[in-house]
C-alpha cells in the first residue's frame, strides 16, 4: 500500500539473516548447537554497576528528560577514564558525546558529514553497520582491503589516488572485528599523516578497546599527536562491561564533529535514562578487576580454541585482541560452503568472512563467546568432520 523511501530501499540486506533461520531451524530439530556465529558477550554485567543501576532507577530526578546532551558527570566520568587509561586530555564539555551505544554514533557520523554521492574509505572486511550509515546518508564506498600479508591494516599507499583525495570520513576499528587484529602506534601516526593530507575526517572504533591479549594492551588512536585535529573514537561499554543491552557508548575528540555528533543526537533521541548513565559512570570510574577477569576469560577461551583447532588439523593463528578468531577456511571450499558444512555436520555456528566484505572471502569468523569446555567441543566436532590432515 505505501511507497517507501529510496532511503530505505537503500539499507543493505542483513547477510547473517539466513544463517540465524538456519540456526533456528536445526535447533527446533533439536540438535545441540554450538553457536559462535554472533558478537553477542555471554558473560554478565559486574555486579556493582547493575547495584548502582538499581539504586540509581529510585531517583525521580531520573525519570524525567536528561541533559539532551548527556549528564555532565558522565561526560566527566569519560574524560578521566581517557586520562588515565590511555594518558589523553579530553575536555568533557566539547570532547565528549554520549551515545545510545557506539552503534548510533557510527551510523550517525555520515550524516554529519557526507552529501549524497560523497566518498568513505571502508576496511574491508569490517563492522557491517558502517555501510548502513552511508546507505542512509546516500554516499560512496571505497574500500580499503585488509590483507593477512599487511597484518589486517590497511595500506594506504595501495589505495587509488584520486579516492583519498574525494574521500571525506574514512572507518578504521583496532582491535578489529572480525581479524581480530590489533594496531599499533606507527600505523595511527601514518593514519593522522594521511588524513591530514588528504583532509579526511578518521572516525576509529574502539568497540574492542579493552581487550588486547597477551599483556598487550590495546592503543588508543587518540594516543597519536595530532589525532584530535582529524578524528574521533567511537568506545562502547557493551563488551569491557558486557552492558551491550544498556546501549551505552560515546565519542572523544575533534571539538566540531563531537558537536556535529551531539546535534543529531539532540534532534533524535534526547538522552539515555538517567540512572544509565549514573551507572556508566560507576562502570568506568569503579572497580576495574572484572575488566582484567574478563580479558582474561577471553585469553583462556583463546588459547583453548586455538590449540584444540591445531590439534585437529586446523592450522590457525593466536588472535591478538577482541573476542573473535578469524580463521582460514581450507583449500576447495568458499566461505559460506565450508560455514555450511560446519553447521550442518558439526553443528558448530561461524559466521562466513564474506558476510563482512569481498576481502573476507577464505575466512570464517568464530566468537569466544562459550565457555572452555564448549569450544574444545566444538573443535573436537570439527576434528571428526575429517576435513584436516594432521
Ligand atoms: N563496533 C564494532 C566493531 C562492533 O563489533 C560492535 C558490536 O558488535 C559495535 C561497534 C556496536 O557497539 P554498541 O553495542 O555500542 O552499539
């Protein structure tokens, strides 16, 4: 009956839809399935900031319209968690938007800074939820492949010309989804240098920020100088405090894109509830040791997946942050085929690298999101496959 909007038709199709009625499926067949296809965290909130959140719901003040912009004592909170995280100098007031998780914000950011038809530089594969935000904002894609043989970064002196000199935003996300491949402090300083160059505005997501493994801590892009003249970082409080239901998330840096951010935000949503961001702020300013647990947990499912997958055959690397290992499918096979085979025989959920861009294409993407004893299972599964020699 009604004519949607060329907007809408534009959105890209959700490739994982097909794989989640699969699942479904094979499920109410009753099978036990394994699933490491989805980045959702199964690990609880830290008990003292779902305390704070409920206490906090008990203060009426809460219940009415917060500061369209935030509550000041979370923009606060997000300044000296900056500081002494990673020793940057935020200014809560001009510095800082908070966010209905990082998710808004990313999709949001196109339509503070591209015109129909304007050009973004895209990491292929990546986060599909940049692409729906240029979908919505009508504007280009250039991609930026991101090769095993460049450690998941992607080279900029590969890239055409004429697309660094046309594009306005360019995507980054370190530790990254779904390589699970870190950055480091060289490669943000070339990232700055380029942008400058070129005047292109760097929107870095940090989503995995708190998760480097290996006694490796993740680097912020807003460690490197000059960093806040040409960009912003995108945090999210959904995976360092499993809090991805709350929709937390905010943004640092560049003073006119943070307001840019907090104008759209004005228009569209107000603000997060109250008693939210109050225990925002408990997450970021309290007791920090479940963070380091959870790293932990991660690096343990890590280093179980990865051992029992080499044992059986499977030759993969350690992933060095996220809780992701993105793994090469076997010789003979596309990505989906060999994802197929392993829910259908195995009944062991990944999600097929190519759901995440052409340059995916040879990988599968498992989740640490199961317990140990769960992932040596499903490596034991694959191993009865036979797929591998040993
Ligand atoms: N960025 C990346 C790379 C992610 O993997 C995710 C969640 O899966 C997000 C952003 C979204 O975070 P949020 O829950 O804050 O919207």
């Amino acid at each position: 009956r009604f004519a949607f909007s060329d907007t809408l038709n534009r959105l890209p199709q959700q490739f994982f839809a097909n794989l989640v009625q699969k699942v479904q499926k094979l499920k109410d067949e009753g099978h036990d399935m394994i699933n490491l296809g989805q980045g959702n965290p199964d690990l609880p909130t830290p008990e003292h900031i779902v305390e704070e959140l409920k206490m906090a719901s008990d203060n009426p003040e809460y219940h009415k319209y917060s500061p369209f912009t935030g509550q000041v004592f979370l923009k606060e909170a997000i300044a000296s968690f900056y500081k002494s995280e990673y020793g940057v100098d935020i200014d809560p007031e001009t510095e800082v938007a908070v966010l209905f998780g990082a998710k808004t914000g990313l999709v949001e950011i196109s339509q503070c800074l591209l015109n129909p038809g304007d050009l973004a530089l895209l990491p292929d594969p990546g986060y599909p939820d940049y692409m729906s935000g240029i979908a919505l904002a009508n504007a280009r894609t250039a991609w930026m492949p991101l090769m095993e043989e460049n450690a998941f970064l992607p080279d900029y002196q590969k890239l055409d010309e004429k697309d660094l000199e046309a594009a306005k935003l360019l995507f980054l996300n370190y530790p990254n989804n779904p390589t699970s491949a870190t950055a480091n402090q060289a490669f943000f300083d070339e990232t700055v240098d380029i942008a400058k160059k070129h005047n292109i505005c760097v929107v870095h997501d940090f989503a995995y920020g708190a998760i480097g493994f290996d006694g490796e801590k993740p680097q912020s892009f807003l460690q490197s100088e000059g960093a806040k003249d040409i960009g912003i970082e995108m945090y999210t409080l959904s995976k360092t405090y499993n809090m991805a239901g709350w929709r937390v998330g905010f943004a640092v840096g560049n003073r006119s894109v943070i307001e840019s951010l907090n104008l759209i935000q004005d228009h569209m949503y107000v603000s997060l509830f109250g008693a939210i961001q109050q225990a925002a702020e408990k997450a970021l300013l309290g007791d920090q040791s479940a963070v380091d647990q959870l790293v932990n947990t991660y690096e343990n499912r890590r280093n179980v997946l990865v051992e029992k997958l080499n044992e059986i055959g499977w030759k993969v690397q350690a992933p060095k942050g996220t809780f992701f290992a993105w793994l090469p499918v076997p010789e003979g096979y596309t990505s989906e085929e060999f994802a197929d085979i392993l829910l259908e025989k195995a009944h062991v959920v990944v999600a097929p690298g190519n759901g995440f861009g052409e340059a995916g294409e040879g990988f599968v993407r498992a989740g640490l999101l199961a317990s140990e004893d769960r992932l040596s299972e499903a490596a034991e599964r694959i191993g009865k496959l036979g797929l591998f020699t040993k």
